[in-house]
C-alpha cells in the first residue's frame, strides 16, 4: 500500500503505485515493512516547564522520548503552571513532542478543603481550558459529588484515582470517566491479601460496562508500587540512562527504602495482589470494558516512550492477545478522543501518527521496539534521526 501525507493528515491511501507522487514530495521507502498508528500514553506526565532541581533541558527530552518509543499521544495527568503554553506550542508544531491532552492540577486531599472551593476549582479549570480534571486520594465523598455535579454541567470529564472516602461504585455512578490504576478495584474487592473470587471480578466488569467506564491498568508500574517487581531487573533497565542521574536515584532510593511506606505496598502478599491485578484486567478486557495503554511515565523505572515494552509484556502475560493491546493504545484512543481529532487509525482523514515496523507487531509486539521511524503529525523521525538523538541525551545526562 502506499500512503500520501498532506500536512498532518493521511490524504490518500491505495495499492502500490496507484498514487501519482506529487512533485518534491518526500518520499519514505517501507518495502516490506508494517505500518501501525502511534502508540498512545494514557496516564504520563510532562514534567513542571520550570523545575529548580532538574536540568533545564529535561521536559524537552521528556518530549522526545516519547516520540522515540512509538508515542505520538499522551493524556497528562497532572497540570503545572505554563504546561498550556506547552501544549499549544507542542500541538501547533512549533516544539516536538507528541499530541498533548492535558488535566489541570489535581482534586486532592491536600488541594481542596471545602466543596465550595471544589465548585470553583472545577470552573477555573475549565475556562483555563484543560481537557479534563485530575482526581487524586483525599477527596471526600461530599467533594468528590461536587466535583462530578460542576464538571457535568460544565462538560468537562474527570479522571484518575478513586479516593478512598468515594469508593469504586460512588465514583463510577457519579461519572468518573477513567478508572486509572486499577487500584480502586482492588480496593473494592478487598483484594490485597487473598486471590479474588471468580464472581467478585464478573461483579466488577459488568459494573464498569454497564457504565462505560473506560480503565487504564498501568501494570508494570503496579508491580513496583505492591513491591512485586524484581528490583534487580529495574536497576537494570538500559533506558534509565535517558534520565537525569538525580531522577534514577530517587527511583532507586525507592527500591530500599520508600516502598514499604506507600499504601499499595502488600509484602508478603505482593504475588497475589499482583496476580489479582492481572486477572482483572483479562476479565476486563473479557468482558468488553474498554482498556487504554498507560503507563504512568516518567515515574518508578517508566521511562517515557521506551517504558512502554514493559506494559505490552505484562499486559500479554494476562493474557491479552497483541491486537487487544494495540487497540488499547491506538483505536480505543481515538475513540475516546473522538470529539478531540481524529487518530488512532490509518485511514484517509486520520491525523498522520505512523510507526514503521520490520514486523508484524500482531505476531511479535517487540517488534515495535526496533521500529524504522515515527511519523508525528506528518513529520517524519527516521531511526537514525531518533538514534543520534536518544545518543544526545545519554552523553548530555553521563556529562
């Protein structure tokens, strides 16, 4: 097939040489090769545009790494001052970086204090211009319900952790659009300590259809967080040499010391509340809940971009089929993007989000690993260009 690119859309698609090549075109050989719609991030983060401890070049590699793992799209999921401007000078191609969705500044136990300042932070947020709201713990059941009542009216979604006070059949029925983590679950069906009953988990599901409530798993960070994660491997990841060194040490700093003080942590439990994770995600996914890819980056050994082999392994290990996890990160997302743009599928009128592969990524996802070149709002990253560039940002982080 050959496929002609207009600015940042896809124009035409046909059978080999049925397209004329117009005059100065730029043209990309992938005799042999697969091509597949950007990856989407559906819970990362873009780093605060000014941060005193972190060199001043990292939110742009932030960017790009990304882009050099197949992303094209990420859902931020936490606003910091100046990140619209970002944004804007992202999407408008004036810096490079993938399509850019962002919350504002988290709900939080420790951001709100009444429900009066929750209706007001629902309504700065949205003529701010946001795409969504960001729940985190802390919330109370009275704020999170003020929180929902304002958002609805003002049509803006709300999205991410499920506070404890609220629980998972408050925060569902009130219209929380993404369950992020599938801690909410867990926490709902008690299942931290002891393997989960086959009837507990169809409860769930038919309650997250019935609703249709979209979730994003986050698995490998998961594994980290419930201290099931081998720490060895983690330390061991290539990619970590992509972070600032003061980055992989709070990370490692983590491993030995932070881990047994987080919530999520299960001890001698963390195989199977690990195991839980995954049976409930293959019962989602099952029983026709809509699943995005995520993987929480930059955060805990996820490295942007290139954390993303990590979650397409542990989401295959549930037994997810590699279509059922391609479409979480590309289909699935334009569908929820839908009123945004058009994208997550190679069709005529798509925005322009390719990834060249040397194999079919349905037969062997690692394939994505060592893809050709990535096309981001129709301009073309060879591999050697995001070669040279990751190269760039090794030496500048050993300097």
């Amino acid at each position: 097939m050959d496929l002609l690119i207009n600015g940042d859309r896809i124009e035409r698609i046909s059978s080999s040489g049925k397209i004329e090549i117009p005059n100065g075109a730029q043209v990309i050989e992938g005799n042999g090769s697969y091509l597949m719609p950007g990856l989407a991030e559906m819970h990362g983060h873009v780093p605060p545009v000014e941060s005193s401890n972190l060199p001043q070049r990292y939110v742009d590699d932030v960017l790009f790494l990304y882009l050099a793992g197949g992303v094209t799209t990420v859902r931020g999921m936490l606003g910091h001052e100046n990140q619209l401007l970002l944004k804007e000078s992202v999407n408008n191609g004036d810096l490079l970086g993938p399509n850019l969705y962002l919350a504002g500044p988290s709900f939080s136990g420790g951001s709100i204090n009444s429900v009066d300042e929750v209706a007001d932070r629902v309504r700065n947020q949205v003529e701010e211009g946001w795409d969504l709201l960001k729940v985190h713990p802390g919330l109370t059941l009275e704020e999170f319900q003020a929180m929902a009542e304002v958002a609805n009216e003002e049509g803006i979604a709300f999205a991410g952790h499920v506070p404890e006070d609220v629980g998972l059949e408050n925060a569902i029925k009130l219209g929380q659009e993404t369950i992020d983590h599938l801690d909410g679950y867990i926490a709902y069906m008690n299942a931290m300590e002891a393997p989960v009953e086959e009837s507990e988990l169809q409860d769930v599901v038919a309650l997250t259809v019935e609703n249709n409530v979209w979730v994003v798993p986050t698995q490998a960070l998961w594994e980290t967080l419930i201290g099931a994660a081998d720490h060895e491997k983690l330390k061991n990841y290539d990619e970590l040499k992509y972070m600032p060194p003061q980055v992989v040490e709070n990370w490692l700093s983590f491993l030995d010391e932070g881990q047994r003080n987080t919530p999520f942590y299960s001890g001698e439990f963390a195989e199977v509340h690990a195991e839980n994770r995954q049976r409930l995600l293959k019962a989602l996914q099952d029983g026709g809940a809509k699943i995005l890819l995520g993987t929480d980056a930059p955060q805990l050994f996820s490295v942007p971009g290139l954390a993303m082999k990590h979650e397409l392994k542990i989401m295959e290990e549930a037994g997810m089929t590699p279509y059922e996890i391609l479409k979480s990160g590309t289909y699935n997302v334009g569908e929820y993007f839908s009123d945004k743009d058009q994208f997550g599928t190679i069709k005529e009128g798509s925005r322009a989000d390719l990834v060249l592969l040397n194999g079919n990524p349905f037969e062997d996802l690692t394939v994505i690993e060592s893809h050709k070149g990535v096309m981001i709002r129709g301009e073309w990253l060879s591999r050697q260009k995001i070669d040279q560039k990751l190269d760039e940002i090794a030496q500048a982080y050993r300097d």
